[in-house]
C-alpha cells in the first residue's frame, strides 16, 4: 500500500475495532453488497476499495459492528439488497420510487451532474449556453434525458460509449463540454494521467444525494451507534481527509 494513504488511514479514529465484535443478541451480522463503481466503490485492499466503501468501514469500525463486503455486478447488488433483510448497499440514490422501499441509514455525498469544460474554453454557465454548445453525455445513462428535459437538442448530443470516450472527445474539440457525474469524471480523469487542473466544472444542472441503505432489519440501535460514529468522523475531519487521499474535492455541504 502506498505510504500516504497508509498513513491517512492510520489517522482515521476509533480503528481499534475487533474482528470479533457482536451484533445485537439474536441478529444475523450485517452484511454489505456494493459493483465496481469507482471512485465510488471497487474490489481491492482494505482501505483501497473506495472513497465511499473506505468511509462506510471506518463507521462500521468506530462504531464496533462487524460488516461482510461483497461485490456484484450492480443488477445483482440491487436484487439482493431489496430481497434479503441485513443486507445493505451503497452507493445508493435516495430517489422518491425508492423511498418506501428501503432503510435510508446514512448519507454519504451529494452527487452532482454538471457540465465539464477544458480549461482556456469558456464554461457551460447556464442553459442557454448548453443549448448552444455541443455536449457529450454517456449512451445509455439517464443524463441524455436530463439534457433533453432541459432543451438540449438531441443533435447536438454526442452520445459516447465511455467515460473515456467522453474524455476523448472533449479534448479533440468534438464536443465543447461533458455532462455527468463531477465525482466520477473528475477521478476518471485523474486516473488516466491527465491533470485535474485541465478540467472545470460549470453549471451543476441537478443533484443526487447518495446513500448507505438496506432493505430492512437494521435496528434502532445499529442505526444509531453507525450515525453516532459517522458524525464523529464528520466533525474531526476525517472525511473530509479521504476525499482529499482519493484526489477528491469535498463540499461540507455535500456530505451531510
């Protein structure tokens, strides 16, 4: 493991955590189903697996309740996730067609969808601009309704098969802006190499705030000690920290 990140999780409190701690008398452990979804989640060592996955265990650590981490593809996750009682997930929108059907137990960021520009090219500022511009959006992904719901016309919509493709074509001036997820370009540009000053964010056309969730079965008590113990780490900047260990930059306001 890299040396800085090492030490920063070293810094994260309370990792005085015992494998063995126990759940309430009675109950099954809780259990974690999350995809691949950098920088969000993803396979890997502890403490390498995520900004969102790493927070969510260093709760789980501060708060003494053990947790089992699975990966699936995200289909599968959500399925298990909305069947089986215990079984938490992340990332996961808080939407209104979900709302019912899920324990909300923890906010973890606000997801912003903006419009990415290169730096020396003028930003996407308000709609007008991106109703003129020619914007890049991600075949299959509900931003390209989003950018119909708000008078982009489809022809000037470059629908791209990747993220790295969307990349491509903003730098080889197919397209003067990107639209989609700050959090996930902004790392997927970072790890390709290419510098993050080279990238700004404009106007943020809607937000999604992101959750730990389960179907059901989580106590009163587990969700308590696990807000007791986020709020912790809130307060002496521990979050705030691994975003900064991801490369990532982090908005107070995003993640409460």
């Amino acid at each position: 493991m890299h040396t800085g990140r090492r030490l920063a999780l070293a810094a994260l409190p309370a990792l005085c955590w015992s494998a063995t701690a126990s759940t309430e008398r009675g109950q099954a452990p809780l259990r974690l189903v999350t995809g691949d979804l950098p920088p969000m989640a993803m396979p890997g060592e502890p403490g390498r697996r995520g900004v969102l996955l790493d927070l969510v265990e260093a709760v789980f650590k501060r708060a003494e309740l053990p947790l089992q981490v699975e990966f699936f593809p995200w289909a599968r996750a959500m399925l298990l996730a909305g069947e089986q009682p215990r079984t938490l997930i992340l990332p996961l929108n808080r939407t209104a067609d979900r709302e019912a059907r899920f324990q909300w137990l923890l906010k973890l960021y606000a997801q912003r969808f903006a419009f990415l520009t290169l730096a020396g090219k003028p930003r996407v500022e308000t709609l007008e601009q991106a109703r003129q511009a020619r914007v890049g959006g991600l075949r299959g992904s509900s931003n390209l309704a989003s950018l119909q719901q708000q008078g982009v016309p489809a022809e000037r919509v470059y629908q791209a098969a990747s993220i790295a493709d969307m990349h491509r074509a903003l730098e080889r001036g197919l397209v003067d802006a990107i639209f989609g997820s700050e959090l996930i370009h902004t790392d997927a540009w970072r790890r390709s190499g290419r510098d993050p000053a080279h990238l700004h964010a404009g106007l943020v056309l809607e937000s999604a705030d992101i959750w730990l969730a389960a179907q059901g079965g989580v106590t009163e008590a587990e969700t308590a000690r696990l807000r007791e113990a986020h709020e912790a780490l809130l307060a002496d900047g521990s979050v705030e920290r691994l975003f900064r260990l991801y490369g990532l930059k982090a908005r107070p306001e995003d993640l409460r």
